[in-house]
C-alpha cells in the first residue's frame, strides 16, 4: 500500500523555473519550484513527488520575503518527476503544469521531466562555494552509529567533488578539542561520504563537522552551518543515553524470506474454502440475471488453475479484473509444503496478513486477534509454528495498523450507534449517519485510507486530525487515544506471546505516527528480544530504522527500484545503477543494511518476469545479484519457478503446482535453489563487505570479501557477447573458480583476471 488519497481546492498553479548555470559536468541539474496560493492563512507547504518518495515533510517551501510566492529548490538528476504540493495537509495537483498524468486514486499528478537541456550544477573542489542543501544536521544512526561498547562512527556527506576535506572537530568534557580527519568512503549519484572512527566508551561528546573548500570553512552544527568553531552548547551532543547502540537481530543477517499470499498458495483444507456465510458478505454473493456486475461479487474460484480473471473478470462489464475471487489457500496448505519450502533453502516465511478480514488479502481486518477462519484457526497455526521452528524456518506475519476495514467489530459499532458507541473515538468521523448505501468514493463522512470507505483510518492521537498526527515523534506532544493504543499493543503481545511469530511486516507506517512505533517496539522487545520488525517504506527508511522503532525496511528505493530499472527494464547503466545502490549502503547504518528485505517483487508490484517482458535470462540475473547482494534476498512465491503477473491481482496468481511439468520452471527453481545454496554455504556472500569493482554500460561486478574469503560477481546486463578485465590486485588472489558452472579462471601477475560474458549472463567467482 502507497500513498493517501489526493484532494484538490482552488489554487494558483506551481510553476518550475531552472536558473541560468555555467555549464558543469555534475549531470545534476539546478529546479527551482515556485507557488502562490490564492487564499492566505496558508502555513504549511510542502513538495512530495518521485524525488522526495513521495513524503510530505520533507521539502519544505518558504515564502522567505513575504511576497506571497513560496519557493524550494532542489538538484534532481535527468529525468521524468512526478509531484504535487501539499497544503496544510491538502494534495493538490499544479493546474499549471505542462503534463499531467492519472495519479491512480482518480486524481491527476503533475508531471516536470528534467533533460540535458538545462544546464548542469556546477561542483568544484577549490572554488570556496560549498553547497550545504543536502548535509544531514539532524542527530541520528546515520550520522554516529555505535559500533561496539567502544568505538563510535560518525559519518557525514557532501555532494561529489564540492570540498576538499572533512574533518571531525570533537570536544570530550574540558579537554583539548580534537581535531580529525574524516576518510572517503563511498559515493553515489549524488554524495561523497565520509566517516571516522572514535573510541568512545561511555563518554559524552560535543562534535561537529568541518567542511573545506579553498579558502572556506564551514561548521555543521544542528539546525545550520556557521563560519567560526561554535560554543560547546551549539554542537552535536553524543552519548549512549542519546544514541544507544542499535543491534539487528543475528538470524535475522543469514536469512532468506518466502513472502506468501496466503488465499493463493496452497489449499490445503477445503473444508475451510471461504463459504461467505459471514454478514460482510451478504448481498454480495449473487450475479443478476445477466451474470455480469462491477460491483462486489465475492465467489470461490474451484480450479485453482484458473487465473485468467485475475486479468480480466468473465463476471464484469467493463473489462476490469476480478478483485474478488477466492482460490482456498490457507495455513494447512503452506504447512503440506514445508518439505519444499525446506529444501528451496527458505529460512523465513513472510506471510502477508492472516487476521479476519473481508478481502482476500485481509489488509481490511475485522478483527487483528482473531486468524482467519478460511485460513485456518488457532491450533492449526501455532502446531504450524513449531513444525517450521523445528526446521529452522522463522515466521514474520504482515499487519496494517493505519486502518481497520468496515467490517471492524469498533468501526461497525460506530457506524451503528455514532456518538453513542464507546469506539467513537477510534475513528475521525466527519459526519453521521452514513447515507442510504453506504459512504461514497471518495468518502467524505470519515477519514480513511486513501479515501476509500472499505479502510477507515484509526485515530491515534486525539488533539490533532489524523493528517497531522503522523510525523508527531515525541508521545508527550501528543493526546494518545489509550483505548486504540493499548488495543494494537495487544496484538503483538496475542501474535508474538500467544502464536510464537518471530516478528511483523508493518504496512504503511509512514502513515501511524512515530511515537506510537516506540511504543509497540518496546512491547515487541519486551517479549521476545530477538524478535524482527520490517517497515513497509517506499522511500528512504532512515527515520524509522533504529532501537526504538524499525530494525529493517522493505528496500523497494534502494534494491527494488534499481535492479528493476537495470536489469528487467534495461533504462539506465551500470554506473548509474550502482550508484542508486550505493545510497542505501552508505545511508543506513551497517546493522540495517545487512537486514534489509531486498526484493524484486511483492504483492503490491508487477511481477519480475512480466516486467521483462518473459526473459528468462534478465530474472536469472536478478536473482544472481539478489543472492549475492548485501541484505537479505526475499522470494515472492512462485518468483523461483518464473510466475508471471501483471497489476495487481494478477500479481496473485496461484502457485503452478504442477510446475514440474515446464522445463522452463524447472530451470529457474533449480537455479535459483542452487543460489540459495552457495548463499548458505559461504558467509561471505551473506556478512562480508562489499566492493564495486566495475560498473560501466552494461557490466556491473562486485566483490564480497572478509578476511578469510572473496567472491566475486559479474553480470553482463547487455544483448552482446562482452570482454571483461577486473583488478583483483588488491586481494591478492591467484586463481577463481565459478561456483556455478565449476570452471577456473587464472588471475595475471598483475591481479587482473579476463572474462568473456555471453549476453544477459553472469558468473559468481570463488577463492
């Protein structure tokens, strides 16, 4: 699930306008995003778009002379944006925008495409012109990350090739202040990152960081940059009370996730197919005379293998798909195919929600402590838990705490009763009663998901509007609606205390305000200390990832989005895919990267293979890098044996069972297993550091190394045979073998080692 609903009010247009620049070879360009609103009282606006994922926080536009005319800038790299203007709150769509395009929600989102003819930002070292935009001055684990009970990392960034040095000016109680050098670490698209490593121990520490360029110096404190060394009080303030170390947990780092949708997997109990005898469904189980309907026609469908109307319903008139067929998959299904799940070499099963709920996904739940009946009950689930403990198979299950469905025993009161109902307040009711036939799309009688009344938003904090709670970190600025509260922290204690699950996938919690998270990790650690908490984040994670809130994310920004964009699609370079990847690494601290769930596809996406256009030799690839990447590899079922899907839900097919029968199939379970394999079987491949070797049209190679071990691995992402020399000089290696076809390849006197890729191929090299 992605972001809110949009609503539009009348407002003068944003227009972008692009300074003139000395031309500059950054490939970064310089946009400048102007609006004036035309009704005053305005006191929040922001930019959210495909440059900023889409967060309304984050892009702040200013008014900074009073005319009226709010201003941001930012540097966005060539290509096609989409965007809109949040206003206290409000999406509005920019009326003057040269393109527009259907923003999915029946709304329209702003289109700007930057190209190479704007001019380029110009960086250069020497200059004495530092741009600060993009420093981070926020205190976090991307800034000092506690390595050990002694050594502290603090880290920084610059944009490439605009300072010269980095350095680390650190005070500890009255000594002498320390100055030191930061190192170069790694680059992206964007940035140069920097870091230095103290031994801290239990000391406090007031730091800053100093950027020189030429004849300027300048001080990064909180909140801005300053020209001379600033007072103690003015500087960043470290201590383990402040920062406490942030540890992932260690199963967690060998892993590898099988993500199910549970209604399409396997049947394994027809004795619990969804019969629609429950009172959600009445009315709604029936075609009229015609047998065509577009509205909600809830039906089993007895052959499993018929998935054509999941790309479009034979029960619909206007060609859409079915969104409301059930297939039977449910507990006793998956627990039939432990064997195979076991030998594929999954050690972590990724369900997405099994709570009660109306939809076949369940993302609507009627109740977050009660398992699906259709799924199966109680004694089945936790007798499925411990089967797969005993095999080493982890269990992490999927929970939408932003909303409820319709259907909620709380909503469904309210609905009812309205004032009179003790969970009025669960809900931001706007109006009631709700008219004959229930609430329009979009619902304007309460507040809910994307202003579909199927999901009506829960109301955590009682002193705000439910669009103003969200970014509230401190629990204290907050009116906590205890009852909401206490009954979400209930579902860990009843899914991690009573069922034995080793953790959740927590859907949109950009849109549940922080403090709650505190919260609910504190409850989570409270019963299971190694327990695994995933956030559902589109975009960059680093505000939900730490101690007290999310140990790991679903990387779509930094896995996801490139390997789709590289390989299936083939729309940029080696060199500008690594450096979307380089980000993520370089962003979040060590202990996230090694955790983050890295997909190529999921129950909200295209399937893989589709997006490929059914080349077989692309998904190979992708799983290739998946496997030996950094993080752990997540398998959408059926991704093993080349399911294909389009939009959802024909992302939702059913497993091809007999998958067996298909050479096709066949080949890429067997390649994939042997992957998971050699993962399992080197642990370099699963905890070694990570190094780009090459990254250049087509060829993307990388190395994973420890002290004890190297691999390394090279894809030809390209429709040609190429030649390939790596410098391996620096890990004095004498001879490779690939792992997957048991070939040697000798390694030259010099440390360079030659290759020849066939197209859309790839080799991963062992010492």
């Amino acid at each position: 699930m992605r972001h809110r609903s949009i609503l539009c009010l009348m407002y003068l247009g944003a227009c972008l306008t692009v300074p003139a620049r000395d031309s500059g070879a950054s490939g970064i360009k310089y946009v400048r995003f102007t609006f004036q609103p035309v009704i005053g009282g305005v006191e929040r606006i922001f930019l959210a778009g495909s440059f900023n994922d889409w967060n309304d926080s984050t892009t702040p536009m200013t008014d900074p002379d009073g005319d009226g005319v709010f201003e941001a800038e930012m540097l966005l790299p060539p290509g096609r944006y989409l965007y809109k203007i949040v206003v206290d709150g409000r999406w509005l769509t920019d009326p003057e925008a040269a393109e527009t395009e259907p923003d999915g929600q029946g709304g329209l989102n702003a289109v700007r495409v930057v190209d190479d003819a704007l001019p380029d930002v110009v960086f250069a070292r020497g200059d004495g012109r530092i741009r600060t935009d993009g420093i981070p001055l926020r205190l976090d684990y991307d800034m000092v990350n506690p390595l050990d009970a002694e050594r502290v990392e603090f880290r920084t960034r610059t944009y490439r090739d605009d300072v010269e040095r980095v350095i680390l000016h650190a005070l500890r109680g009255s000594d002498p202040p320390e100055t030191l050098s930061m190192e170069r670490w790694g680059e992206d698209s964007f940035f140069t990152y920097y870091r230095t490593v103290l031994r801290v121990g239990d000391s406090s520490i007031r730091f800053a960081f100093v950027l020189a360029d030429g004849d300027r110096v300048l001080y990064a404190v909180p909140g801005g940059f300053r020209e001379e060394p600033p007072p103690v009080d003015e500087m960043f303030h470290y201590s383990v009370e402040i920062l406490p170390r942030f540890v992932t947990p260690d199963w967690a780092k060998d892993g590898i996730f099988y993500q199910i949708f549970p209604e399409r997997f396997r049947n394994g109990d027809p004795s619990n197919d969804p019969d629609f005898s429950e009172p959600w469904y009445r009315g709604l189980t029936e075609l009229p005379p015609s047998g065509k309907t577009d509205s909600e026609y809830f039906h089993l469908v007895t052959d499993w293998d018929d998935v054509a109307g999941l790309t479009e319903s034979p029960y619909r008139t206007d060609g859409r798909p079915d969104y409301y067929s059930f297939y039977g998959g449910d507990i006793a299904g998956v627990a039939e195919k432990l064997d195979y799940l076991e030998d594929l070499g999954v050690t972590i099963l990724y369900f997405n929600p099994l709570n009660q709920g109306k939809s076949n996904h369940k993302y609507d739940p009627v109740d977050y402590l009660k398992i699906d009946p259709h799924f199966g009950d109680e004694a089945v689930f936790k007798a499925f838990v411990r089967d797969a403990r005993k095999r080493g198979i982890r269990i992490v299950v999927d929970k939408a705490f932003n909303h409820t469905g319709d259907w909620h025993f709380a909503f469904v009161d309210t609905r009812e009763r309205g004032e009179a109902s003790p969970y009025w307040h669960w809900y931001e009711w706007y109006k009631w009663p709700l008219p004959p036939g229930g609430c329009p799309t979009p619902c304007d009688y309460y507040d809910c998901w994307w202003g579909f009344p199927l999901h009506p938003n829960l109301n955590f904090d009682l002193s705000r509007p439910n669009a103003e709670e969200n970014h509230i970190t401190d629990i204290r600025e907050a009116e906590p609606n205890r009852e909401v509260v206490d009954y979400l922290l209930d579902v860990a204690r009843y899914w991690i205390g009573e069922l034995g699950i080793d953790g959740f996938r927590l859907d949109v919690p950009n849109e549940v305000p922080f403090w709650f998270w505190k919260e609910f990790r504190a409850v989570v650690d409270s019963l299971r200390p190694d327990a695994f908490l995933i956030g559902e984040i589109w975009g960059d994670a680093m505000p939900w990832l730490g101690p007290d809130c999310f140990h790991a994310t679903m990387n779509y920004k930094y896995f996801r989005d490139p390997v789709l964009n590289f390989f299936a699609l083939g729309n940029i370079d080696a060199a500008a895919f690594d450096g979307s990847l380089a980000e993520g690494r370089h962003r979040y601290p060590d202990e996230a990267v090694h955790v983050m769930m890295n997909l190529i596809d999921s129950h909200d996406t295209e399937r893989f293979l589709t997006v490929a256009g059914g080349d077989i030799r692309r998904l190979k690839l992708a799983f290739l890098f998946q496997m030996t990447y950094v993080g752990i590899p997540q398998i959408y079922y059926g991704g093993e044996v080349a399911l294909e899907g389009g939009k959802d839900p024909d992302n939702r097919r059913t497993f091809p069972w007999d998958w067996k029968s298909c050479e096709i199939r066949r080949d890429v379970h067997a390649y994939c297993r042997t992957l998971i394999g050699l993962r399992k079987a080197h642990p370099v491949l699963r905890r070694g550091a990570y190094r780009t070797l090459q990254a250049e049209g087509g060829i993307h190679a990388f190395a994973r190394h420890d002290e004890k071990a190297l691999c390394v691995v090279v894809a030809n992402n390209a429709d040609r045979r190429q030649d390939v020399t790596l410098d391996l000089s620096g890990f004095r290696v004498k001879k490779m073998t690939d792992l997957l076809s048991g070939e040697t390849h000798r390694v030259r006197k010099d440390g360079t080692l030659s290759l020849v890729l066939p197209p859309y191929s790839g080799v991963l090299l062992g010492r």
